[in-house]
C-alpha cells in the first residue's frame, strides 16, 4: 500500500516548481485570452501610474518654489495643474484596484476547478487516505490556501514591477537634483557623487538586511498555524460527524478532550506568528517613520548653503522617500512573501500527494491543467 512507502518531505523548490507547474497553466489554453488582457492592462496602469507620480514630483518643485518667491499668480497656475495629475491618479487607482482583483477572481476560479476536478477525479478523495505525505485537510488546502496563492502573486509581482520601474526613475531625479556633496575636513576633501543615490541604496540594503534576519522563521512559522488550523477543523468534523452517526459516538465531554490539544496548538501558533509580526512592525513602522526625516536633513546643508532652492530640496526629498521605499519592496512585503509561500507549499503538497496516487496519470493531468 501506498501509505507503507517511505515518505520524503519535499523541499522548498520543488514543492514552489510544482505549483507553478499546475497554476501557470491559466496563461495556456482557454483561459490565456483573459489571463493575457488582464495582465497587459495591468502592467501598462503601472507604468502610466509611475508617469503621473513623475510629473506630481516635478509639481512640488514648481508649487514650493513659487511659495518661496510667494508668486501668487504661479500659485494660482500651479493649482490648477494639480486638478488633472490628481484626477489622473485617482482614475488609474481605481481601474488598478478592478483589474487586479479581476485578475485574482478569474485565477482562482480556474485553480480551483482543475483542483477539484483533479482531487475527486478517478475516486482520489477516497485513495488519497492510503498516500503517505503531508496533504491533511484537502478541502480547506483548495478553499483557503489557493485563495492565498492566486490573490498574492498578483499584487506582489506588481508590486515589485511597480517598484523597479520606480525606483530607475527617480533615482535620476535624486542624481540630478542633489547633485554632489564636498566635505571638507582637515586638508582632505571629499567628493562624493550622487550623494543622495548612495544614501539610499546603503540605506535600503541595511534596512532590507534586518528585515531578512528578524524575520527568517516567518514561512516555517505560518505553514505550521496553517497545519495547526487544518487539523483543528478536521478535529472538529471527525467530532461532529461522531456524534451524528448511527452508531455510538462521542460524548460531549469526549469531544471536548479531542478539541482541546488541537486548539491549544492553534492559539500557541498564532503566538508565535503575533511576535514574529510585533518584530517586522518595529523595523517597517520605524522606516516610515525615519525615511522622510533622513531625505530632508540630508538636503538641508545644500539648501543653508543656497545651491538648492526650497522647492528643490522639497523634491528631492520626495524623490528619495520613493526610492526608498521601491527599495524597500522586500522589507515592506517580506510577511505577505512568506504567507504566499506558506500557501503555495501547502497546495503544492497536495498536489505531490495526488500525484503519488497514479504516477502514471501525473502527465496526463498536468497536460490537461495547462489548458
């Protein structure tokens, strides 16, 4: 019997190959006309956002530079500019927020079919209790975790196109507009270049360097709430289905013995997920915090200096809080890369364990899943 078979927890790379294998195929076949559309529309809303989030840029410089000469008339001009980026910005904000969720309604949709289809198909339901593996709970796997699986890769990966293509734009602004930094000390003089570009690269690869540290246990741990909450479930059915059959079934007392080991794993799971949370906040919230303090003061000695107008260091500011946080796409979305993967893997382990039940079909079905 299938279950008597040594039993090899797959690894991280092949359980992610394997669901990809399978969830990729929405690209390929029927459903590829949407698939393809959505995707299109989305990325070209990215890049016309980046366009109006770099014409808003070079807006602070213009409307704080003609506070600073206090030009009514150019405020007055200004202000009437502002009208068309703001209701640009505004327009391509909601279409972002149709097309993404379209997108992630429509994946999962056909994930879970062919999830289903592949599950109960050729009576797998029945002899995936024979099959050895980590796939407890199938049901909730396909209800929850695709649900996961198919709705963060989409804002993530725009999310991180997003965030490329942000931050190669305005680190040019950054460049041009901050210019060089002199310091003189004793008889040395320093010259360094792009001074504002340095500071938020070394700024960012630091930030991003915590993030990775504190953060390392963050998939292990919420794959195991995941187990923990599949099995409080399944408890929980095993007891209600007990004591709804024919034959003698649980007490009550008996059933709250079952449940109580199980949601007490729960509740120690989510404990550990809550400081591992408390941990990142601390590093995210800080950098919020700290990132627009740093852009202003290192701008400050230009502008005491009178290099830089008070418009300009306004937008160089802003330009550097943008890279900044482009930079800091992997330190903001660290927790949400590591549910993904807990979800993935999760799907992926089902997946693996299905496939154990007839390797011969393996092919068949995942040519068909691919469309």
């Amino acid at each position: 019997m299938l279950s008597n078979e040594a039993y090899h927890s797959p690894g991280e790379r092949q359980l992610l190959l394997r669901f990809w294998k399978s969830a990729g195929g929405f690209w390929k076949g029927k459903s590829a006309g949407w698939a393809w559309l959505l995707t299109v529309l989305l990325i070209a809303t990215v890049l016309l956002q980046l366009l109006t989030q770099y014409y808003l840029n070079f807006w602070n410089r213009d409307f704080f530079n003609a506070v600073e000469r206090k030009d009514g008339k150019e405020l007055l001009s200004q202000a009437l500019r502002f009208i068309p980026l703001a209701a640009a910005s505004l327009s391509l904000a909601v279409f972002s927020v149709w097309g993404r969720m379209t997108l992630q309604r429509r994946w999962r949709a056909w994930f879970s079919d062919e999830l289903y289809r592949y599950w109960l198909g050729q009576d797998r339901f029945v002899r995936l209790n024979f099959v050895a593996g980590d796939y407890q709970a199938p049901e909730y796997r396909i209800a929850e975790d695709v649900r996961l699986a198919t709705d963060l890769p989409v804002d993530l990966v725009l999310g991180l196109a997003a965030s490329l293509l942000t931050a190669a734009t305005f680190i040019g602004i950054l460049w041009v507009v901050g210019g060089n930094l002199t310091i003189d000390a004793a008889s040395l003089t320093l010259t360094i270049p792009g001074y504002l570009v340095v500071a938020v690269v070394i700024y960012s690869i630091a930030v991003a360097a915590v993030t990775m540290l504190i953060g390392r246990r963050l998939t292990d741990v919420l794959e195991e709430n995941k187990r923990a909450e599949a099995q409080l479930r399944a408890v929980g059915t095993h007891v209600r289905e007990s004591g709804e059959s024919t034959a003698p079934g649980m007490k009550g007392e008996d059933g709250i013995r079952a449940i109580r080991p199980a949601l007490k794993a729960v509740i120690s799971s989510w404990l550990d997920y809550c400081w591992q949370l408390v941990r990142l906040t601390i590093i995210t919230h800080t950098n919020s915090l700290v990132t627009p303090v740093i852009g202003l003061l290192l701008c400050t000695p230009k502008y005491v200096a009178g290099t830089i107008l008070l418009g300009e260091v306004v937008q160089a500011a802003a330009a550097f809080v943008v890279v900044q946080g482009a930079c800091s796409w992997f330190t903001d979305n660290y927790p949400r890369l590591a549910e993904w993967a807990a979800s993935a893997n999760r799907v992926a382990s089902l997946l693996l364990a299905l496939d154990k039940i007839d390797p011969a079909q393996v092919k068949d079905e995942t040519v068909r899943m691919r469309g």
